[in-house]
C-alpha cells in the first residue's frame, strides 16, 4: 500500500537491518526521517528515496529531549535499535521507554519496535533479560504497539554468515561453540517485508499490541550451519566443538577486547535455542514465504570461494 503523505521516523537505521527496514518504506512513498547518533553514517539510505523523501537527525534514543524531536510531526515510528555488547539498560529498556512515551505523548498512529527471540525476564543472559524488559516498558506506555522478534538475521552485509565463512576460508581447523544451539536464520529483506506488512496495514488494530516471531525456513544447529558454509564455499576443514568450560573461560578472559569472537553474555545466550516459538504467530500470519539459506550461496558467498564463481568444487 503507498503510504503517500505519511512521515516515519525510525530510529537506528544506519545499522545492518536499518537499509532493508528504510528501502521498503521508501518504496511506498513515505518520507522517512532517519534518527541516528551520528547521521553522517546513514547517509547511505538517502540515494533509495527520491528528491526530498529522506530526513536526518541526531539522536540518542536514550535521551527523551532527543526523542520527542525526532518524532515531531511523525505519524508512524520504528524502532530498530539494538546492540550486543555494551549498556543493555540504556539502549534496550530506557530507549523503547522513551520512543514510548513520546509516541503516546505526540499522537503516534503506530509504533513497530524489532526486539528478538530470546526476549525473556527470565534469560540467563542480561541481552535476553533487558530485551524483555524494554519490550514491558513499551507496551507499558504504547499499549498499542507491535513487536517482532527475529531469529538471527542474515543478510549480504552481516556479521554472521560472513563471519563465519571468512574463518572457513581461512583456517584448516574452525572450532565450534555451543554446537548444538538451534537458530532459524531469517533473510533480512524479510524482516523488512514484515514490517512494512504492519506498517502498511490500514487495519490499525490488526497488529496492535502483538508480538511476532520471525524466523526462516531452516532449523539449524550452529555446528550444521558452519558445515553448511564450508560446502557452500567449497572449503574442507576440520570442526571441532569446543567445550562449555574452554568456551566460557575464553568468552570471561576476551570479551569485551576488540574483535573478541564473543562475550561472556553472548556465550550463555549460546545455552538457549533461537528459534520461533509455536504459540507465536510469523512470517506465515504476515503474508510473507521465507527466503531459504540458499540464497546467500548464490549471491555473495561466492567471494570466499578460491576462485570466486568458477571455483571447481573438484579441486578443493
């Protein structure tokens, strides 16, 4: 549906997700004001819109004062702020509180926060712990609100797929932590049809006050994830899994270093599977196919490949 006329704000696109969210809202003809720290990093979003469709502004989601004025004359908000390391309460739980109460404050018709599965008071970790609590905060002053939850996402520019296949490309042995852990990678341009699906809904009420889990067509263990890119590549190395004991001690002694391959927080997140609940409705409900795993191997694994395109799997 063309959204002519409409202003949305959204609130940290210069991240990953932030292109595919802000392309499909641009498409339908919405001006779209970008509130990000530091907007000289989203600048990159203003050739997908036309002469004049695409604002930008400063914004610390953590301060009210910057909020409100982000989200003056706005009909529509977006939240698609989220980090893995760092003050989880400041960007996690006071900044959806804040986008909140602005959005009640100011009249907002719709407000879509991008959460996670994994979203849980009870989590062992505190990333799991202040999702949910953010995702409280909010519906407690926007009761009206839509949540999604995705699984990991996976897309061209992603720090997971390519992650992954820049070490297989590498190294003749990989270890493998938390092996075992099931995820349901989800492409990123779907999570951007699904929230252009409720952005779009003329039923205001059809989303309001519900949480979606989205996730891809696979189920996948993080050990079949990493054969599964050594294939796609046409690499052949030696998996390992690392043991609890080796892998939370390395998460505790390199964690918060620079380039570190995860955080004591995101090793307890590794204890607990990512993957879309049955009690809560998805793609499916929101119109949506899922886009298989297969696509990343067509399009842009290729380059870890010896021989990019014409890599000849019977040399390897």
């Amino acid at each position: 549906m063309l959204m002519t006329g409409k202003q949305i704000v959204i609130f940290g696109a210069s991240g990953f997700l932030g292109r595919y969210v802000s392309q499909a809202l641009l498409a339908t003809g919405a001006r779209v004001r970008i509130a990000v720290r530091h907007p000289l990093n989203a600048q990159f979003i203003k050739p997908m819109g036309s002469l004049g469709q695409t604002q930008f502004i400063a914004c610390d989601i953590s301060n009210p004062k910057h909020v409100a004025a982000a989200m003056q004359g706005c009909d529509i908000a977006v939240n698609l702020v989220g980090i893995l390391k760092g003050d989880f309460q400041k960007y996690h739980v006071e900044g959806p509180r804040n986008i909140a109460q602005s959005a009640a404050q100011l009249g907002i018709e719709k407000l879509l926060h991008i959460s996670a599965i994994g979203a849980d008071l009870n989590s062992e970790s505190a990333y799991g712990r202040s999702r949910a609590e953010g995702e409280q905060a909010l519906l407690e002053h926007f009761p009206n609100a839509t949540i999604l939850r995705p699984s990991i996402i996976f897309g061209r520019e992603d720090n997971f797929l390519n992650q992954f296949a820049g070490m297989i490309s590498k190294l003749p042995i990989v270890p493998i932590i938390g092996g075992d852990t099931k995820f349901q990678p989800i492409f990123a341009p779907d999570v951007a049809k699904a929230s252009e699906a409720i952005i779009t809904n003329q039923k205001a009420m059809d989303h309001a006050g519900k949480i979606y889990e989205v996730g891809g067509p696979e189920v996948i263990t993080m050990r079949g994830l990493n054969e599964w890119i050594a294939q796609a590549i046409g690499r052949s190395v030696v998996f390992f899994d690392m043991p609890d004991f080796a892998s939370s001690a390395m998460a505790t002694l390199t964690g918060w270093a620079p380039g570190a391959p995860i955080t004591r927080d995101q090793f307890k997140m590794l204890g607990t599977d990512n993957v879309v609940s049955n009690d809560k409705d998805g793609l499916k409900a929101l119109g949506i196919t899922a886009t298989p795993l297969e696509i990343a191997k067509q399009e842009w694994l290729v380059k870890y490949r010896r021989n990019g395109r014409y890599f000849d799997s019977a040399r390897a």
